[in-house]
C-alpha cells in the first residue's frame, strides 16, 4: 500500500507527511516536485525500504513509516509557509523545532515622560519618543543594574508617585524628583550622559570601576563585589563586540555547527554599525540533523510577529537551498524587503566566520563540561539495565492539599526545557497526586518515548507505586526515588541534619554529601521542585487577579475570558495601556478597568 502511494504522488508542489502503524505523525517536509522528493526517501529494488544515502535520523523515520499523505498547493513559496504552520501547529516527531517563540529583551526609555525611567522590555512600540537598545539577549539585566548604579535615575515606577523620597534617595542612588529636588532640565542632562553610555557600553565599564575602587576605598566591599559582578557580566557580553563597521547599518548575523549530537545555532546583533549583543541555542540529540535544516528552522523561528525589531539584512555563514523563497517569505510575512546573503568578502564575511568561531567555542566547552563518566558511575552504583541518558523527574505541589498540580522535567544532557509538562491533578493526598501525575504520563509513552529514567520525589512507597504503574502497562524504565530520612527528633532535619536517602527497587543508599551523583541528582529534584512550585504560584496568583478583577463593576467572566483571549495572561492585563485595554471590551469599561487596576 505504501509503495504504491509512493509510486502515485503528484509531480506538483506540495507538502508530504509520513506517520507511523498507530496513524501518529512522523515528518512534514516540503517539496517542488511531490513525486520526486518522497520516491529519493526509499530503495523500492526488493522490499522497500530507506535509501542509502539518508542521515541515520532520517534512516530510522523512514524505517517506521507505514503511510503518507499530500497537500498539493500552487507553487513551492506557498509549500514552504504551509510547512512551517504545519511543524509549529502538530510537532512533528523527526521534525527540527526549535524552542517556543520568543522575544528578545531592550532596555527602553519614555523620553517624553518629565523624569524618565530606564527599563527592560520585550514590547517595542511605535512612538518617537520611545529609545531602544538592543536586542540584548542575557545582558539586559546587568545593563540596567549598571546604568542605575553608575547614574543617580528613579529607579521604579512607582517612584513619582509618592511625595516623598525612598530609600534609593537616602543611598544617593536617586535624586528625589519627587521631592522637587532636581528639575527637569538637570534631570535630563543625566539621562542623556546614561543614553551615552549605553551607547558606548565600554565607557559604562569605566564609570563602574571608578565606583568599585570608590566603594572599596570606603571598606564597602559587598557593594565592590556587586558592582564587580556586574562588570563581568557587560564583558561577557561584549566579548565578542569589539568589531566595529564602517557602514552604521543592521544586520543579524546566523551561522550553525554540529558536532556529533550536539548543534549550536549562533546569532549576533549588529545594529548602527556595532555588535550590541548576541544569542545562541544549544541543540541536544542533534545526530544526523542537516545544517539547512538547523538553518532554516532558526530563520522562521526568530523572524515571528512577536519579535518586532530585527535587522532588513540576514548574513548567513553558508548558503542553504531555497534561502532565496526563505528571503521571499519573510518580505512578504512583515510587509518590508529583508535579504539573506551569504558574504564572500569583507567585513561582512568576517561577521559570519566570527559567528562560526564563536558556535565552535560553545560546542567545545559543552563537549568538556558534558562527558558520560557521572551517568556511567550512577549506572554501575544503582544498577541501571540501562545508561540514564534521558531522565524524568517528577514533583507535586499544593498548599494544604488544595488546588494541587504537578511537575515534570527531563535531562537530556543538559535540562530540556521544551520537554517540561504540567500537570493539573486532582487528588488532597500526594500519594494519589503521583499515581495520577505518573499513569498520565505513561499514557503518553505512545506520542512520547518512555525515558531511560525516572527519578521520583518520594520514598519506597512511591518508587513501589512507579513499579506496579510501569509493570501494569508492560513497560520498563529504570526507578530512583529521593527522600529525607526519618528521624524522631523533628530539629535534626530543621537544622539540616537529615540527609536525603536513594532508593531504586533492590536497596536505600545513603551517600556523603560531597558524592557527585548525590549532587547530581539533588540538582534534578530541586529542579523539579522549582518548577511545580512556580507552576502553583502562578495558577494561585492567576485566581488572586481574577477575583479582584470580578470586584471592578461591569467585569464578570465574559469580560474575564475576553481578556485573556486577547493578553494571554492576567500579569500582561495588569500592565496593559488603557487604549489597550478599550481596545479588547470597550471604551467606557476599558477606561474604567484602567483606572482602577492604576489604584
């Protein structure tokens, strides 16, 4: 049957999706030539199977295939935007997908404001009296941190509220502007020596040890410490932005590279002319990917409405088929020209080697930093069937038993954040929170494979749970279980003399504290930890908003889902405008909501 449909594909241009026996869906690809793309897949001499000369990754997809089906479309420009809806809306399994959308940081500033604030945002609106810079990636923070303790600046909004000076005032880290203590013209003259150095961040360098040796001068030395850490973050981000062009244009600056499993997707930001910062993304089980591919999923990654300032120029370090129809697809998806070049020569080209070089750095200290000696010490210790390569950790979390949800992250040589799942449970007692948490996952072993792994927050109870869960459904996966030991005297663990207790289906292991995989695995249990917490916190602070929301008159649950249709959360309703605001419900009550969240 599947040969058959094989031999019977349109010539036209189109998209082609395998799935596996259970109908699940394996790849979406995209093709001119229907018929051509899919027949270069197989070896259809004897009994079908893969062709010779795939990647192992694509080998092993082709080896589960048992059906195909095609969209057929007008031209290959409308295959390549159909691909990409696809990939993003149904996460194809041997598909490249990247992590969840997302924006940069800049620091922004309202200069039509009497007295204006620095601060970090990902929002970029279209006002002339709006200054950005950036994107800044992981130095945002550090940059703020800096500007405020090099500049005398109001700090927080809620600053020129009141009418009398804050704490910032009494450290002389602000000039009190609500105490009519400096005007608006002097006021500016320090915001514009701040846009200045912002401007030039190795001046802000040099204005930050003046004040370190000032503070250490003066015995202040947890204040140096501060201002020392800070500089040694702006470096870090500038270690790479010594180039300076001589065209002040903006361009963002792409280059990939693999090594074994491992791929690094590097992005540098050059805007007027100067590196402002740059950005990276760690691929793990990367094996057998292409480097068009990794290429091509950055570009439709990073170009999306969300990411509202970007360069018109793309310098990639090498060329990838169809990066013409790439190029095409972005002008027309923003309204605007944007390029994608490969230089030859120049200062363009030295741009994209830096790029390279920079990828090829961060693979090598990942390769350093990530060996197999730990999972293989833990392997022989906890007598694992298998090396723990890819781990599960699961947590719960509640107050009191109410309104609990649950948590689970994974390792795969690093933590993979786009793995984590949350879970709304809905038992009191945790006991039955993990059998729920644990059977709902184990129902997703048909979309996703069951882990070498499970580490469990708990102790013989809850590993002997996992065991039954696992044998009921005829799977196997290695067990390990965290716990505090049990003492009689409850001020022994309050002062930390309860150590935390391994076990996996044989014994309990109680190791020294300094023992690596103890640490190791005490970092995977905190991590979960965080992550059901955070998950709780927000649901419970996501209830808090919603109910003082009812309170405002005119808001009801209508108003309520409206409102979160449009801002996603109840944290961006909070900070919405008031013509954002009267925008989504309505002049008369989005005024009213404004002015009342604004109490």
């Amino acid at each position: 049957m599947l040969a058959q449909k094989l031999k019977n594909a349109p010539h036209n241009a189109g998209i082609y999706q395998y799935f596996n026996a259970q109908g699940m869906l394996l790849y979406v690809g995209k093709a001119k030539s229907i018929k051509n793309r899919v027949k270069s897949y197989f070896r259809f001499s004897g009994e079908l199977s893969a062709a010779p000369n795939l990647s192992p990754r694509i080998a092993k997809m082709i080896s589960e295939v048992e059906n195909v089906e095609y969209i057929v479309v007008q031209s290959e420009h409308d295959a390549l935007i159909l691909e990409n809806s696809l990939i993003k809306q149904l996460k194809p399994k041997y598909n490249i997908l990247l992590r969840d959308d997302k924006t940069y940081p800049y620091i922004a500033i309202n200069l039509a404001e009497p007295f204006p604030r620095f601060e970090i945002t990902r929002k970029i609106v279209n006002d002339k009296h709006m200054k950005y810079f950036g994107p800044l990636s992981g130095s945002a923070k550090a940059l703020l941190d800096a500007l405020y303790l090099a500049f005398p600046l109001v700090q927080k909004k809620g600053c020129l509220k009141g009418k009398k000076a804050c704490l910032f005032h009494q450290i002389h880290r602000c000039l009190a502007p609500c105490e009519q203590k400096i005007d608006t013209e002097a006021y500016a003259k320090i915001v514009q020596e701040a846009l200045e150095a912002l401007s030039d961040q190795k001046k802000l360098v040099t204005l930050l040890h003046v004040k370190m040796e000032e503070a250490s001068m003066k015995l202040n030395f947890e204040e140096a410490a501060k201002l020392r850490d800070i500089i040694n973050s702006i470096k870090d981000a500038l270690h790479v932005t010594h180039v300076e062009l001589s065209k002040l244009e903006d361009y963002d600056v792409f280059a990939v590279e693999i090594m074994e499993k491992t791929a690094v997707i590097m992005r540098l930001f050059i805007r007027g002319g100067k590196i402002v910062s740059t950005s990276h993304t760690l691929m793990h089980n990367a094996y057998g990917f292409e480097k068009e591919e990794l290429y091509q999923r950055a570009l439709f990654e990073f170009y999306n409405p969300m990411n509202q300032t970007f360069a018109k120029q793309i310098l990639i370090a090498e060329s990838f088929n169809e990066h013409e129809d790439m190029s095409q697809f972005l002008s027309e998806k923003f309204g605007q020209k944007i390029t994608i070049s490969v230089p030859q020569r120049g200062e363009k080209l030295h741009l994209t080697s830096m790029a390279q070089e920079n990828a090829k750095t961060i693979l090598i200290q990942h390769s350093t930093k990530n060996n197999n000696s730990l999972t293989e010490q833990m392997q022989v210790l906890f007598d694992f069937t298998a090396l723990p390569k890819r781990i599960e950790i699961f947590d719960n979390s509640h107050l009191g038993g109410k309104s609990p949800v649950g948590g689970m992250v994974v390792w795969d040589e690093g933590f993979d954040k786009a793995s984590y799942r949350r879970y709304e449970l809905h038992h009191s007692d945790e006991y039955a929170q993990m059998r729920e948490m644990l059977e709902r996952r184990i129902n997703d072993f048909s979309k996703e494979s069951a882990p070498d792994l499970w580490v469990l927050d708990g102790g013989e109870t809850i590993l002997k749970l996992a065991k039954s869960l696992l044998s009921q459904k005829g799977v196997h996966v290695d067990l390990l279980a965290i716990a505090k030991e049990k003492r009689d005297a409850k001020a022994n663990r309050s002062k930390g003399s309860a150590h935390d207790l391994l076990y996996n289906q044989n014994q309990s292991f109680e190791l020294p504290t300094s023992d690596k995989r103890l640490q190791f695995i005490q970092r995977l249990r905190d991590e979960a930890h965080r992550f059901a917490i955070t998950y709780h916190q927000k649901k419970k602070r996501g209830r808090d908003m919603s109910l003082e929301l009812q309170t405002i008159e005119g808001v009801g649950a209508a108003t309520i889902k409206k409102l979160l249709l449009y801002f996603g959360t109840f944290e961006a309703i909070y900070e919405a405008s008031q013509e954002e605001l009267e925008v989504t419900v309505g002049k008369k009550l989005g005024a009213n909501l404004f002015q009342s969240l604004k109490k």
